[in-house]
C-alpha cells in the first residue's frame, strides 16, 4: 500500500477525508476547517449527541453538504486531552477497521490533530504510519471468499513533514505484515524448507547474501542438539542465514536469531490436544526476523546485520528424540534432554555458537520459548534478559520509541543451579519453578563471547482463541533497534 505525506487538508485531494473530533473543548485546525465547510454540522453533530466522540467512535458523512460533497469520517478522541500510546493506537485502530471495508482508494488522515503523550511529531508520525498500515492486514489466501475481503483502499495520505518518519512507519508495517503472514500460515504450509525458500527469495528480491545449512552440514559441525529436535519429523531441518551487508566492508554485524520450530506438538512428550493448533506459531520468532529482515531491505540503512534462523519441525516417532537421552552441542557441552517439548532451546544453543564465527557486535535471540513468560508478564510486555547492561539499555531505548514493549527480567547466578543433570553436562529443563528464567540461563551458558540478550515473545507473538492470530512482534522493536545502531 501507497503511503505519502500531505501539508494542510485544504489542498488535499482524496476520495474520503478523516478527521479527528474530541468530545469537548476547541476543534483541531483540520477538523475546524472541515466544519467551516460544512457550515458547522460537525459541531452540531457534537452538541446534539448524535456524535459524541468518545475515544475511537466513528461517524461516516458520505455527502457534507451540496456544496461540500467530500466523504468524510469523523473519528473520536475523548475528551481531547493528550493521548497515550495505548490511546492513540485505539484511535488508529478504529479509523482502520471503518475504512478498510469501504469503497475508497484514496484515504487522506488529518493526523497532525493526533497529540500523543511524551512523543515528538517525528515519532507520531512514524507510529501512525505503522499502526495504519497494520490496521489493513488480512490474512488471505485460504478461504473462498478472500477476494471480496481484499480492501480497496490503495494510498494512504498523512498530514505531516516527517517523510523519514513516514517510510520507517510504512516499512516498519510491511515487514509486521509478512511476519504476521508467515505465523499465520498453517504448519502444513509454512515447514522448515519453506523458510528457506523464503530466504532465498527475499537473495532475490534484495541482493541478500543468503546460506542454507541442511542436515549434513550441520551434522558435520556438530550441531546435533539442533538436530535431536527435528529427528521425529519427515520435515527437514535447516540453519538459515541472512546477510544484509549496508555498512563498512568488515564491520562486524548485529545478529538476530530467531526461533523457527514450524509446528510443535512437544514430541515425545506431548502437548494436551486442546489449543495444539496454536502451535504453528512457535515459529513467530523466526517469523520477526525475517520480517525486520524486510524491514530493513526496504529501508536500506548503514549497517551490518546478519539474521538467522533456526528451523525444524518437532514430532513424535519412531525416530525421535526421548526424554532422559543425551545430545552433544556444537560447542561440546552436553544437554540431557528432560523434557523433548523444551526444545526451543536446544536448536538454539547451538544457532548461538555458529553465530560465533562472525564475531558480532550483538546477538539478540527472538523465540517464543516458555509458557512461563506468559503467566509472568502475559501478552503486553515480551521478557528480556541480557548478559551485557548496555545492550539491556539499547533495547529498552529501542522499545520505548516503538511503542514494543519489554520488560527487563533477572539472570542471577543462583537460577543455573536448577539446570544441573545427574548424567550430562547440563539439563535441557530447571523445573517448576523461574521457567522462563532457567530457560534463558540455558541459552546463556552458549553465549559467553558477545553481548546478548533474548527475548521471550511466548506471550506478545500471538492471540489465541477467537481472534487467533499472529501479532508482528517484535519487528517494530527490533527495526528500531537496528536503525539506532546504523544512526
């Protein structure tokens, strides 16, 4: 979808016009000017109650007056006052799902009206452009009546002078889309090879530099820790990597490596049937990687950033790994795998040590690793842990000007107790007890040679039940992040 900028609504040309409203108190410029031309119904649309612009209420005018005939939707803000990030994603959220159903091709948003809390206009720009763009994702390409569902909306005009903040918005969605389209795919669709195929798609589309580790080379590296996890399976396994290489020739690069378990039915030790289907979207980790990967093609910033991705499908066979056996890693410890449904890990300490190699600046892991992490913090802040306080402080920083958020949680010594094994070098679960934290001090035992931090999404990646769906995060996040690092 088209997205550009426009200076006032007197000069804008569109097919529907959307203008904010608050419940009480002055009209905002824009809002005011539509008023003058439609000799005041907007306000009296206001004073009567017929439109009472509570905060996210919409009001379609198809046809003002005769002699302003421009469609306009009216779109509440409460009571006017400045608007928190929650708020105002409320308020975009709502001009999204009125418009996107409409006949217009052509949507102009007086956005200058919307006044976020704590945010410059440059970030109000940039997150209205994201959100608005987010708004007009569907899921399409598997029902029969899809084509009717497409919006016919083909441009997006926002009021505004922030052009770099508006493509970082716009690119910023479009990566949050393909990453909520690959966790939606179902697991018969989206497999370990079709990740990869996606890669090489994206060398392609981008110029990418992209290599493709299939079972035999990994066999051959010793990463059989990854290996154990896809051994149930028919599905290949794969380590795939991604170069975008943007800044000095030899400048180490910031890693990203993304958790891409396609489907997991826990294996050998196998999960209840009840909600099993949300398991397609244990691969929403690797799924942010690839959409930040997009993200910044588009965009094109100075720097070097590797992703990688981690794929394998975990099933139960005759072939699969059982719980009490012991797997060697590629960096020679070994893991006695308790539990085989704790297997995000296992692919992942092993992703960590081949990350070694190019020597990088930061790795941040992505994965939707413990239900643990969802009892803690639920589905508003993803869990963050680090090694290194000042990548910790970049991440934060990160996600505070995108809106993503996360929440610092502890990597104490005293937790890597829990993991010890009677018969290998390290057990592959703590116990009941700080999930989500001996998970990550698992991963931590692999990345002793770089800063790191990882990110539990088992909570923000996806809804489940009736509004099943993957969320994009945290593409917002992490773009930002590397934009920070190329700034």
């Amino acid at each position: 979808m088209n997205t550009a900028l426009f200076d006032r609504v007197s000069n804008v040309q569109a097919d529907l016009l959307v203008v904010f409203v608050p419940s009480e108190g002055v009209l905002p410029e824009s809002t005011a000017w539509v008023d003058g031309n439609a000799d005041g119904q907007l306000l009296q649309l206001r004073e009567s109650g017929v439109f009472k612009a509570g905060l996210g209420q919409t009001l379609l005018l198809p046809s003002v007056t005769q002699d302003f005939s421009q469609p306009v939707l009216l779109v509440g803000l409460g009571k006017g006052e400045a608007l928190s990030d929650m708020q105002a994603r409320k308020v975009v959220a709502a001009v999204a799902g009125a418009v996107k159903g409409l006949p217009f091709a052509e949507v102009a948003l007086a956005s200058s009206a919307l006044q976020v809390k704590n945010r410059t206009a440059s970030e109000v720009t940039a997150l209205v452009a994201q959100w608005l763009n987010e708004g007009f994702y569907n899921f399409l390409g598997f029902k029969q009546d899809d084509a009717e569902k497409a919006t016919k909306v083909t441009t997006l005009l926002l009021e505004g002078s922030e052009e770099s903040a508006l493509k970082i918005g716009a690119a910023t969605a479009s990566g949050s889309a393909f990453a909520r389209q690959l966790g939606n795919l179902p697991g018969n669709v989206c497999t370990p090879s079709y990740l990869a195929s996606k890669a090489q798609h994206f060398e392609e589309e981008y110029g990418i530099e992209v290599e493709l580790l299939d079972e035999t080379k990994m066999d051959e590296l010793g990463m059989h820790c990854l290996l154990s996890v896809g051994r149930g399976s028919d599905q290949p396994s794969y380590l795939i990597v991604m170069h975008y290489r943007g800044g000095e020739e030899g400048d180490a690069p910031h890693v990203l490596l993304g958790k891409g378990i396609t489907f997991d039915t826990g294996g050998i030790s196998l999960k209840p049937g009840a909600k099993m289907d949300e398991m397609k979207y244990d691969m929403c980790g690797a799924a942010s990687v690839f959409g930040t990967m997009k993200t910044i093609c588009e965009l094109k910033p100075k720097l070097n950033f590797t992703a990688v991705v981690a794929a394998a499908e975990n099933m139960p066979s005759g072939r699969a790994t059982k719980p009490g056996d012991i797997v060697k890693t590629m960096s020679g410890k070994t893991v006695e795998v308790l539990n085989t449904d704790a297997e995000g890990r296992l692919v992942l300490c092993d992703a960590l040590t081949y990350i070694e190699r190019f020597q990088p600046k930061s790795v941040v892991d992505i994965a939707t690793l413990t239900g643990a992490c969802v009892v803690a913090l639920g589905s508003v802040n993803s869990g963050m842990y680090a090694n290194n306080d000042d990548l910790a402080a970049d991440l934060k920083a990160a996600s505070q000007t995108s809106g993503d958020k996360i929440w610092q949680m502890p990597l104490d010594e005293e937790y890597q107790q829990q993991l010890d094994s009677n018969f290998a070098d390290i057990g592959n679960i703590g116990g009941p007890e700080a999930g989500s934290v001996t998970a990550a001090c698992f991963l931590s035992r692999f990345t002793q040679s770089y800063p790191w931090a990882h990110l539990d999404i088992a909570g923000t990646a996806w809804t489940g039940g009736a509004a099943k769906g993957a969320s994009g995060r945290p593409v917002a996040l992490l773009t930002r992040y590397l934009l920070d690092k190329a700034n």
